[in-house]
C-alpha cells in the first residue's frame, strides 16, 4: 500500500509537523483557511465566514489540492437515480416501516374515530365554516369528558417521531385537556404510561404545557404561553435516539420549548391511541374543544413487514 504522508500511523512512525497537519483538522477563521496553501492539509473547520467559506462548515482539500469541497451537508438532489441521492421509490422501499397520516378538512368528520364520552358530554363533526373539524363538547354537567382516539399501527417510542395539529378552545377556565401520542384520556388519572402530549389544565395554571412518560416515571413542563380562545398550531417533535433525549414543543411560529426529563425511548402505542384528543370541564358549563385536521409521521413496530 502506498499513501504517502497520509499512511496510518503506526509505532515507528515519525512525527512531523507536516504528517500531522495531513492528518489532523485545521481550525480557524475562513478568510485564514482559504489563503492555506492546499497541499499541506486535507481538513478545516471554519469559525466564521469569509474567503468564500461558511462558519461551522467542514471542508476538504480536493484530489487535485487546489480547491476546498464543501463536506458538512449533501448538495441539493431531487432522488431521481444514482447519483442523485437514489430514487425516490427507493427511499419508501428501504423504509417500509415509516408512516405519515394526515387528514383533508372533508376527512375531518366523528366517524373516523374512535369516540368515548361521559357524563353530559358529546362529540360531532363541524362544518358550519370553511375548516371541517371534529367538536368536543362536554355539556354542562361537571366532570364530563369527550375523547377522540386515532386507530393505526403501533408507534415504536424508540424512533423519532412527529404530530402536529391545529385546536380552537371556547373557553379559557374549568376545563382540561389532552392532545398528543398515546396519552391516557383526561378523565382518567395520570399514569407513566411511554407517551408525549399538549396539555391544558386550569386548576394548575393557564398556560400550554408539555408532559411526557417514560415508562417507569412522568412529569409536565410549564411552556410559559398562554392559551387563548384563538385557533393554535401545535406541533410535538420526539427524539428518542440523540444523546440527551427529548420533546420539542412549537406552538404557532414560536421557537421550540424543550423537554428532557421522562422521555419515552422504548415501548409502543396502542392500537387505538395513536393520536388522541381528550376534553373534559370542570365547572357546570360546556367547554368546546374544535379539533382540524392533524398529523403524525412515525416509526411502527407493529406486525407491519
């Protein structure tokens, strides 16, 4: 084998000042990096912009040693075959355990899902505007609850996973509320059951919060913005797999509020708590909660494949 400067190191092998800067990154502004004689390293690492170089990318000395390559991401491609980031139908075929499930406003209607109510409380699907939705409303008996559950193949906790969804609440006191992945239904008691949710709950505060279980524990996270009687996107992002796992929460255009404690990293679903969206009241008054079309892409473990 010949490489030259670049050879692997082995126990008799002579340190040098050039060997090492061959084999060692280069780090340093990019106006000083782009005026580096490029036969004498291979990798740099640019802190700030400049010379044509971006700050935090990483760059290599091509074969020729007169240009930098541009390493930190993948030029834009479009899957079109070889090449080009491979097919677009090969990205589905090597993942066939991935799904993305997501409603049209006129797939909004009750009868698509799963329905529990108690006490007073009913659910019906609402096309009085222009935004078909799903109503909770929970009738004016204290303590009555309607929940909506999604059926679908089991999500595994252990992959990363995403749900997004747009809610409008009637009111702003004596209710509570649960919307997320496999969350238990609000009338019942908390339990540390692996899930991720949105959660309202006016005894404790009135502001959107961020619970999570993991199996053996649970908690909830106070995101510090209020909820309104306006319509809300909600969006919740789970990464289960990164060094510090972790639930995103972005709520309208704001930036992300983040979870780290009690996240699910293992475990399921069940088959009808894929998604869920659980109102309840807490004061003889009905409490409507209008639920729009929502959606989930996720990682199943379920008999799929």
């Amino acid at each position: 084998m010949t490489f030259g400067l670049g050879a692997p190191w082995t126990v008799s092998t002579a340190g040098s000042a050039t060997k090492m800067n061959i084999m060692t990154t280069i780090v340093g502004a990019g106006t000083d990096i782009a005026g580096l004689d490029k036969t004498t390293f291979e990798l740099a690492f640019c802190t700030s912009t400049g010379g044509g170089l971006t700050v935090n990318h990483l760059y290599a000395v091509n074969a020729a040693q007169d240009a930098l390559i541009d390493i930190s991401g993948a030029a834009d491609h479009t899957h079109t075959g070889t090449g080009d980031g491979g097919t677009l139908e090969a990205m589905y075929r090597d993942n066939p355990t991935f799904w993305d499930i997501w409603f049209r406003y006129d797939e909004m209607v009750a009868a698509a899902w799963k329905q529990t109510t108690s006490g007073t409380a009913t659910i019906a699907s609402d096309t009085t505007g222009d935004e078909y939705s799903v109503k909770l409303l929970t009738g004016a008996t204290s303590g009555s609850g309607s929940t909506i559950e999604l059926r679908g193949y089991k999500l595994n906790f252990a992959m990363p996973s995403h749900i997004q969804f747009k809610l409008k609440m009637s009111a702003t006191t004596a209710l509570a509320l649960k919307a997320g992945v496999n969350t238990e239904t609000v009338t019942s008691a908390d339990d540390n059951t692996v899930k991720y949710e949105a959660q309202l709950c006016t005894v404790t505060n009135a502001n959107w919060n961020l619970r999570t279980a993991s199996g053996s524990n649970k908690s909830e996270s106070d995101t510090g913005t209020a909820f309104t009687t306006n319509a809300v996107s909600i969006r919740l992002e789970h990464f289960p797999t990164i060094g510090t796992p972790k639930v995103d929460m972005y709520i309208d255009s704001a930036s992300a509020f983040t979870k780290t404690s009690d996240i699910p990293i293992s475990g399921s679903t069940g088959v009808t708590s894929l998604m869920k969206f659980s109102l309840k009241n807490s004061a003889g008054a009905d409490k409507n909660c209008f639920v729009y079309p929502p959606r989930i892409r996720y990682y199943t473990n379920d008999q799929w494949i």
